[in-house]
C-alpha cells in the first residue's frame, strides 16, 4: 500500500464506532480493493474511459455515517396534515410563485416539448430539492462506493457507480465534483444515476447533460420523465373529499379501485357536502388510516355517558386518479403524491 493511501484510509476509518462489516467484525482493506478491482475491470468491459476509472478509484473513501443512515433509516411518524404542513408551506408556495416568475420561457419550453405544465414542474422540484436551494454534500463517489462495501445492496448501487461513471464520461463531466445525497440522488429534481441515464435530456443545446449545474437539462430531464410516465395534462392529481364516519378504512389504500359513481354511492361527497362528479372515471382513495384508527380507539375507550360522548367526526380523504399512480413511480408513497398535488395546486 502507498503511504498516500494509507493516510487516506486512516483518514476515513478515523473515529468509525461501530463494525462496518458485521460479519468480519471490522473494516477490511482487502475486501475494499477486491471491489474496487472488479469495478475497474467491469468499467473497462464497459469502455469508459480510462480517465474516468482513473478519477474515480484514485481514492475514494468510506464513511460511516453513510452506512449508519442506510441501516437507520427514520420511522415516519408525522400524520398527513403534519407532513403536508411541512412540505406545502407558505414559503416554499412564495418561492415556487418567484420561481415561475423567474423561468417563464423555460417553464413553457417544457411545456411544449414534454407536456408537463409550468405548476406540475415547479412542485417537483419545490418537493425535491426546494427549487435547488437544497444543497447535495457527499460525493458521489464515495457514497456508492461506501454502500458497495457495506454489501446490502451491493449490486444496486455497483450499477449506480458504473452508470455516475458513463454520465460523466460522455457528458465531460468532472466525476470528483459530483455530489449528491447519502443515497446517490443529485441535482434539482434528485435523479439517481439509472434514472438520469435513461431519461436525461440536454435542454440548452450543449450537448451536454448537467442536472446539477444547469436547470434546463435539470428541466428537460423531469419533462421527459414524467411524461414517459405517461403524464395527462388533462386531469387532475387528487380531489380532496369527506367521507361517512363509519365508513370502511379497508377501501382507503389506493389500491381499491371504483368508478365515481360507485365511490358516491357510498356515501363519498365533496368538502362541502355538494356530489363528487359522476363520469366513469376509476380512482381509488387514500386517507390518514393511523390517525382514522387513534379516533375510532379513543371514542370506543371513552368511559363516559352517552351524552357525553362526541360523534364521530366525518373523515378527510382523497380520490385518487391516474396522475398519481404515475406520481407513485417516481416516489412510491402516498403521501409525497398528495403533497405534489397539493403544491402544484398552489402554484397553478
């Protein structure tokens, strides 16, 4: 081993508390240059260059808390009125609002080309990345490099760094520079490498595709995502509606599909009381279940006489139509879905 990379190792194993390797029980250098050996090979199998595989195995390092965020991964725990308080605030809808005023052209160009208005746009990058003011700090290099290792999900991320490598290679891309999440997410829309190498386009004619530094690229590569997800412009993410209070929160998984009719026969209206539209339209319905079963649990626990006793209240859902399934494969959690549904309602 040169001594400059033994000083970068014992750099990065510096302050390390726990095993990160389990079952040898510590960091194992051997294995380390085992896996940056088969990535090289696999690299030149697969023509990058041999700048690129230079750069990118100078000397990358392993961090720990990367692999502590991946194996500690936070329960959510907020209720949905919680999370959407969060992620629809008033000031990232002030800011979406300044953004639409700062990009028109851009914002139309999209439109044009991918068929993804100006407010649908502006609400997945508000969500990603708060208009880019989110600022990526791991290299990139070293957060796959340091996931390989760990071996959970070895093959996943190998591909990811091999894919980082063939962007970087044909867009003239400094590797080194390239930052991102813990996870490997990066630029204003946070595309993973697979992602960014199948729907990534050159928006400002350079023939080059930066998602970080140029938000036209960063633009035309979520215009075209979406619409390869097959996008409708015409209709609508979600309707918020109320729904019986004995209603049966089995049928609120997004899952469970009915026609709007069949929704309005069970009792589903609007906010306001008034009926739900009444085309053939299939949608399912999402609501808070968790929060529904804590009110359910605490009225049938009350000790209390009858008179005392609140009525249940009626619960707040939401229809659920094509756009957010679509919505769903790019982040597969209700919630996200809705809260895109509802920030792109505040910039319309």
């Amino acid at each position: 081993m040169t001594k400059k990379k033994f000083l970068w190792l014992l750099v990065a194993l510096l302050g390390m508390p726990f095993s990160a390797n389990a079952q040898r029980g510590s960091f194992d250098i051997d294995r380390w240059y085992e896996i940056t050996d088969a990535l090289r090979l696999r690299a030149q199998t697969e023509h990058i260059s041999k700048h690129i595989i230079d750069e990118t195995f100078r000397a990358p390092a392993f961090i720990p808390s990367i692999v502590k965020s991946d194996k500690n991964q936070a329960e959510f725990k907020l209720t949905l009125n919680n999370y959407l308080d969060r992620t629809v605030s008033k000031s990232r809808i002030s800011d979406g609002q300044k953004m639409r005023a700062t990009y028109p052209t851009l914002l139309s160009r999209v439109e044009s080309k991918y068929g993804i208005p100006p407010h649908i746009m502006l609400a997945f990058w508000g969500m990603e990345s708060n208009y880019g003011a989110v600022k990526s700090r791991h290299q990139l290099i070293d957060a796959f490099m340091t996931l390989i290792y760990d071996g959970r999900r070895e093959t996943f991320f190998s591909n990811q760094l091999i894919a980082l490598m063939k962007i970087a290679d044909k867009n003239k891309l400094n590797i080194s520079n390239i930052h991102g999440s813990w996870a490997g997410a990066m630029g204003h829309f946070q595309f993973i490498p697979t992602t960014l190498a199948q729907y990534g386009a050159d928006g400002n004619g350079d023939g080059r595709i930066d998602i970080i530094n140029n938000i036209s690229d960063a633009m035309y590569s979520a215009g075209n995502y979406l619409n390869k997800l097959g996008w409708n412009k015409n209709e609508r993410i979600v309707r918020r509606v109320i729904l019986p209070a004995d209603f049966d929160i089995s049928l609120l998984d997004g899952k469970t599909k009915y026609s709007l009719p069949q929704w309005a026969s069970m009792g589903v209206v609007n906010p306001d009381g008034s009926a739900i539209p009444q085309t053939d339209m299939v949608a399912g319905l999402v609501a808070d279940v968790a929060e529904i079963e804590s009110i359910r649990n605490s009225a049938n626990n009350t000790i209390a006489s009858d008179t005392d006793i609140a009525p249940m209240p009626v619960i707040t859902a939401y229809l659920t139509y094509p756009n957010f399934y679509r919505i769903k494969r790019w982040n597969n959690s209700n919630w996200y879905a809705i809260a895109i549904a509802n920030l792109a309602d505040n910039l319309h």
